[in-house]
C-alpha cells in the first residue's frame, strides 16, 4: 500500500503548470543519448555495476544492456536537468542514471522487505535499500548513480525470481528480462507463463550485450549457453 504522502503528491499530479506542459512537449522532440555516450558513461560506472550486480545476484552483463537501451532510447539533456525539479512538483517522474521512476523506487523498496509479498525475494536481500520516510528522501537517493543503479539491480532481482517462484525461470532470457523492465510491475505485473516473448526494448537489450559481455568476462560465468 502506498503511503498518504505519496499518494497525494504522485497520483493527483497537482504540480502541472503551463511551463510543465510546455516542457514536456518540446521535449518529445529531442534525441536521446547516443550510443557512444552512453557506452562511455556505463563503463565509468563499470564499478558500482559490478558492486549492485553481486549485491542482488544478477548478471552485469543483462543490467549494463538494460542500462544501454534505456539510455539510447529515454534520456537526454532534459532527463539530467530537469527530472528531479518534476519530481518535486508532485510528478512520478523518471530520475537519474537507470531513469528509475519514483513509484517503481518505493515499490522496489517496500518489496524488498515485505516477507509477506508476491515480490519477496528473500532475507537475503530485504535489508539492503531501507524504505524512505517520504519523497524528497528517495528523490536524493535516486540522484547518487550508485545507489541509483542498486535499485535497477534490485528490480531485476524482483523480476527475476518473481518468475522463478511461480516456476518459470528467466535467468537466460535477457530480452524477456529486459522487456519485463520495460514494461514494470507495479501496475500490472505480467503473470509469469511458458515461452514469453520479447518487446522491442527486450530484443535491443539481447543486442546489446556483446557490448558488455567481454568487459564482465572476468566476473561473470559463460553467459547464456543454452
């Protein structure tokens, strides 16, 4: 359950102002990062990567293509300069280096703990991302690219054994990985089946990993042998 402060300021949108619209609309017409940046920017955070990856038992390699795909695609100059402003005018925007929306944050946190859940991954993994006390808590979070990068590890970690738990295991499947990403749980999670098949962000996310593979290679067992 979302708590009252949080559902008052992300769910009524109160903070839309004229200037608001009008950035959103010219903003639709700007380019993302470039490939070549956001490769840049990936490797200068090959550490924290590394560190959030063996945190929450995922592949580096998966999270660094996901990383890549949502930079190319969703973020430009606008993201880095004006995402946290939007989000403190009541709106559930996307923040910082993985554009992890605000609501997704805190649901990743609250299921992070809640032993109770359908996204309960374990004791191992319930104390590492505390859940915070308000918005302007996690939106401080979220401006640090490490722990920014934590909670894209965390979701992953969700995702992933949320399918294992109900017996379908997507450990190998980084496009359905990434698609699931994508798409999100929190509103409406897709029910775990047999033979899921990718979006256009889970097959440029299998794309991209060449990119990643042989940076990681020392780290990581063989990726994807089957």
């Amino acid at each position: 359950m979302i708590p009252l402060y949080f559902r008052n300021n992300y769910q009524k949108g109160y903070g839309i102002t004229p200037f608001l619209l009008m950035f959103l609309f010219a903003s639709s017409y700007l380019y993302p990062e470039s490939k070549e940046d956001a490769l840049r920017n990936i490797l200068d955070n090959k550490s924290s990567i590394l560190y959030s990856s063996k945190l929450f038992d995922i592949n580096p390699v998966v999270l660094s293509a996901i990383i890549f795909t949502e930079r190319t695609l969703n973020f430009d100059w606008t993201d880095q300069a004006f995402d946290v402003m939007i989000a403190e005018l009541g709106q559930n925007s996307s923040i910082g280096f993985c554009q992890v929306k605000l609501k997704t944050a805190y649901f990743i946190e609250t299921q992070l703990t809640d032993s109770t859940g359908s996204f309960y991954c374990g004791k191992k993994y319930s104390r590492i991302l505390d859940v915070s006390e308000n918005p302007a808590e996690l939106i401080n979070k979220l401006e640090n690219d490490s722990l920014n990068i934590q909670y894209a590890a965390a979701y992953l970690r969700i995702i992933q054994s949320y399918w294992s738990k109900n017996g379908y295991s997507i450990d190998d499947k980084p496009d359905i990985i990434g698609s699931l990403y994508q798409l999100g749980l929190f509103n409406k999670p897709r029910l775990p089946h047999f033979n899921p098949v990718p979006n256009e962000f889970g097959r440029l996310t299998l794309e991209s990993l060449t990119l990643f593979e042989e940076v990681f290679s020392n780290q990581v067992p063989p990726l994807f042998n089957n």
